[in-house]
C-alpha cells in the first residue's frame, strides 16, 4: 500500500505544515469526491426513468466534499491537540473554499458560493457529530455516519427508499475514504 502522504514526513505538524498538508487535502477530496459523483450519477443513469441524476450532480458533489472533511476534522481531532486541529480545520475548509470560488465568474458569485459551502459545513457538523462511525454488534446501520450520507444521497436523487442507491453512494463516494490514509497524513 502506497503511503500517500511520505513527503510529509518529518515536517512535524507546526501552522505552516498543517496549511500545507491542508492545501494538498483539499485539492485531492475535490478530485475523489467529483470523480466518486461521476461515478455514482453513471451507475444511477442506468435506472433512472424520470429522475435526472445529472440534474443533481452540484449537490451531490458538494455534500461529498463536505463529508471528507468532517471525515478528515473527526481524524484530526482524535491525532491533534486542539489548537493544531483547529488550525487545520480552519485552514481545510478555507482551502476547499477556495476551490469553489475560484471557479466563480464574478466576485458576487465568489462570496455566494463561500457562503454555501461555508453554511453547508456548519450544518453538517451539527448533524454528523450526532452520528457514530460504526455500529455495534447486533446494531443496525441507522444513525451511522454513512449510512445516513447514503440516505441522503438516495434522497437527493429521489431514491430515497431504495438500499442499493445507498449502499452505491457508499462505494462510490465513501469507499475512496479509506485510500485517504488520513491517519498518515498527521504522522509527525
């Protein structure tokens, strides 16, 4: 297994090295996260009569995003002491911010889609924080942090009752997580 994050090592995790780490992260969930939305809106295609997936490719793409990084701050704040995960957060959420904006044709743009992200962000820690990463034994998956991405997921694209497009949010979208090596990523 390749480890993606070598050219870190050694460099500690001071403000300018967490910026930096946080710089390369952003950019690489944009990518998995818009390649994983791809992927996922090609397989619902294919059943899709009236619903358009394709339709819903901005939203599905920016709840990815937002979930890599609550992925990446719940990683950070179990590896970090608080002020460095703070400054890393703040730092991965400007970055990512910063991607989306740049795309943006007009300045009045720039700051509408800070503010959506921004506010997306905020509204999904609330929410995902409730959540547990796995489910105990002779548990159901409700109320899992996946799981509950994948329902939204299936929602979004008018599945909402439908398993299989909740567990293929998950292997599309979710499944690159844990190529993310985000463990590594924060070794000193």
């Amino acid at each position: 297994e390749q480890d993606h994050w070598e050219s870190f090592r050694g460099k500690g995790n001071s403000n300018e090295g967490l910026a930096e780490k946080a710089k390369i992260l952003a950019a690489v969930i944009v990518g998995w996260t818009r390649a994983g939305t791809l992927q996922l809106i090609e397989y619902l295609e294919k059943d899709a009569e009236d619903q358009k997936p394709k339709d819903k490719f901005v939203e599905i793409f920016l709840e990815s995003v937002i979930l890599y990084v609550h992925f990446a701050d719940r990683i950070a704040s179990q590896l970090l002491k608080t002020n460095q995960r703070d400054f890393f957060m703040n730092a991965l959420i400007n970055e990512v911010t910063n991607i989306f904006s740049e795309s943006q044709p007009t300045e009045e743009q720039k700051e509408l889609a800070t503010s959506i992200i921004g506010d997306l962000y905020n509204e999904r820690q609330s929410e995902y924080g409730n959540y547990k990463m796995a489910a105990e034994e002779n548990e159901g998956l409700g109320s899992t942090l996946f799981w509950e991405f994948g329902k939204k997921i299936a929602n979004i694209v008018g599945f909402e009752r439908d398993t299989i497009t909740v567990f293929q949010a998950q292997v599309c979208i979710v499944g690159g997580l844990k190529f993310l090596q985000l463990s590594k990523l924060f070794e000193e």
